[in-house]
C-alpha cells in the first residue's frame, strides 16, 4: 500500500491494525499503529525512514512496485530504534553503498543495532541536502525521545518529518488529522506524550521553540506513527507546548489494588467523600491489576491529584501497585500533588511504603495518608469519607 500525499512525496509505510502491545508490552496499542516512511521524488530520490523488522520483507517488495530501488539516491534515518529501522537490513541488502543520513549519535546506534559499517553520513542541526528543485533541512531533536532522534524538513512541499514527536499510536487507513475521529486521534496523542514522551518536557519546549523560530512555512506534519497532520498541522505543536507545561487538569486520579475488597472499599468512599465538598472536580477510579497500565499514566498525567491505595502483603505492597508507582517514579511528573490510603491485617506497611514511592516521585504529600485495618466497618467509612473532604477542599484551593 502507498498513497501521494504531495506533489513530490508518497507514503511507504506500514499499517499495523493488530497489535497491541509495545517497547516489549511497556506500551498498550489499543488502536494498532502505522510504521511511516516517505518518499521523496526530486531530481534525486530519497526514502526517510523504514518499517518495523518483522515488516521488511514486505515493505521491500512493496518499495520495488513503486521505484527501481537502485534509482533511490539517499536514505534519512530519523531515528534508529527498530519500529523505524528494522527494514534497512533487507533494504541494504539490495543496495549497499546508498547513503545513509543522520545523526551522530544514530550511525552510532544502528551499528550496534545491525553490525554493519553501512556508508553512514552524520549531520547536525541547520545540515541541507540539496534534491534539485528543493532541499532537505535537518534539525537533531536529541532526547525526543531518544539521543539520536532528529526532524527533516522539506522546502518546497513545506512538510517537517517529525519522527516520534507528534505522533500516535492510532492505526487508520484515513491517515490525515481531519479524515479520523478527532476525540480517538487527541486521546491516542495524549497518551503517547504521557507515556514516552513527558520525562523531556523542558526539551520539548525547547525545541518547538527552536522550530517556530525558523519561521518555515508549514503545511503537514508527518510523524512516524499514526495519523499525518495536514489540517492545521501546528495545533499539535501548541497541544505539546501546553503538555510540557506541568500539565493538569481538574481531575483527580485514585488508584489501587485490593486482596479481598476492602482497599476498594476504602478509594470508593474517599470519592464520596471528595465528591461532597467539590462537586466540579472529575474523579477517575482505576484498580491497578485490572486496568491498563498505560491507560492509567494518562490519566495521572492529566490530574492535578493522585491518591494511591494498596493492601498490606508481606510488609509491602501488591505488585500492581509497586510496578505503576515505578512507572510513574519514571515519568518525572511534576506540579502534582498526592496521598496513599490501604487496608492491613496486622502490620499494615503499605501507606507509609506508597508516601515514600509518591515523593521519591517528585509529587507533593499533602498528609500521612490514611490506612484501616480489616474490612472497613460504617466508622472506617466516616473516616474514609473525612479524607476525601479533605482531598476536595485542598484541590479545590488549588484550582482557585
């Protein structure tokens, strides 16, 4: 499959409508993907990027339908990660001198991928190669998400090659931002920046900054995964400028994992509780060992609060609740505050486990948290309900 998308370039690609985990099941893909490469067609000819490994038999013979391979002059590897270089074995195979363009730090990194000494060219930021009629300009992008990740930009067509930045995992034969559901397209957006892409924010910033201020017409924004941004393709660069921001929204987040229900109980009445004296705030309840995972780091992302709830199990906590507050350790969110709340039998660790998790997280812990033992009886609940008021008030302070 190829479709034209301008003048001069076709995309190459691979839809991916199956699968549904990612970056070794770290990374749920509920709506599949798309490996995207373009092909430009100037006076010279040259192919960005490839398709994931177990694609590149396919994408091979699919490129040979489109062009003589050996007429195809430069290859841009924008990034050297194996969803978007995993077909340049098979490709160099079939023409081994072609050059290949990127960074430092990428020849580095495809090397150690491949173990070929390829004929690799290293650019760096304001770097040019003339095609002819137009010329591609490229610009490093170091730690979006990776240290060798660069954009590519095409005068002429006026199309940036965005790499990773701006992209989703969302799989649709539409492939334009104003062909597909726009809340599916924002919700998938929203969730990829949450998960790879927040730890950078600072850098984030930076570089669209940097990109803005070239002042380059721009009439697409084509990443590498999921849908192509043709119609106002700079409304997802404000939506990132606003997302590395420290970003939140009037919502809280509570999260737990229970034995035999009482923790559930317990994040059941502390949403009373807040709901009693905030009525406008939004409360999302997710039980760490049913949900997604991924699901939950976007909703935390988006939460102006967090409250994290476990079982006491062996002078610790359940293993959901330990793996997503290591996710979340990782994702270096800030601006966000948080509290802990569990059940116990006997010696009832978890809370103060959870509190110290949550700040070595970089949240804020706004009190002890709260921890009952056994099965929460009517005055458990009173007191559970007495917590949440006091999370309400303190978000609701917070928001004003």
């Amino acid at each position: 499959m190829s479709f034209k998308i301008s003048d001069k370039v076709d995309w190459v690609g691979k839809i991916d409508w199956e699968i549904r985990d990612y970056h070794g099941k770290e990374y749920s893909t509920h709506k599949g993907t798309s490996y995207n490469s373009y092909l430009i067609r100037d006076e010279k000819t040259v192919l960005i990027d490839t398709v994931w490994q177990p694609f590149g038999k396919e994408f091979v013979a699919n490129l040979k339908k489109e062009i003589d391979l050996n007429k195809i002059d430069y290859i841009i590897a924008n990034h050297s990660e194996v969803d978007h270089s995993g077909a340049l074995p098979n490709l160099m195979m079939e023409i081994p001198n072609i050059p290949i363009y990127c960074t430092k730090n990428g020849a580095k990194f495809l090397k150690a991928h491949y173990h070929k000494d390829w004929n690799f060219i290293e650019v760096k930021t304001g770097d040019t190669l003339d095609l002819g009629k137009n010329k591609l300009i490229f610009v490093e992008a170091r730690m979006l998400h990776w240290p060798d990740s660069m954009f590519t930009y095409l005068t002429g067509e006026n199309i940036l090659f965005s790499n990773d930045a701006f992209g989703q995992h969302y799989a649709s034969e539409l492939m334009y931002n104003n062909k597909v559901d726009n809340a599916e397209l924002f919700q998938e957006a929203i969730k990829y920046y949450a998960n790879i892409l927040t730890p950078f924010n600072p850098l984030v910033v930076k570089k669209i900054e940097e990109i803005l201020s070239l002042n380059l017409p721009l009439d697409m924004i084509c990443p590498s995964h999921g849908i192509i941004w043709k119609e106002n393709p700079l409304q997802i660069a404000n939506k990132y400028m606003e997302w590395a921001k420290d970003y939140k929204e009037n919502q809280i987040t509570i999260i737990y994992d229970t034995m035999w229900n009482a923790t559930r109980i317990m994040a059941e009445a502390i949403s009373y509780g807040i709901k009693e004296v905030n009525k406008d705030i939004t409360i999302k309840i997710f039980n760490s060992s049913k949900n997604d995972k991924n699901d939950i780091v976007t909703e935390v992302f988006k939460s102006n609060m967090v409250l994290v709830g476990s079982s006491t199990i062996n002078k610790g906590v359940l293993s959901s609740t330990a793996a997503i507050l290591e996710m979340i350790k990782g994702l270096s969110f800030k601006g966000k505050k948080a509290a802990a709340f569990g059940s116990y039998g006997w010696s009832g660790e978890s809370v103060e486990i959870i509190t110290e998790e949550l700040k070595k997280a970089g949240f804020e812990i706004i009190n002890g948290g709260i921890k009952e033992m056994w099965n929460p009886d009517e005055l458990a609940l009173d007191r559970c309900k007495d917590f949440g008021k006091s999370i309400g008030k303190i978000v609701g302070e917070t928001i004003k």
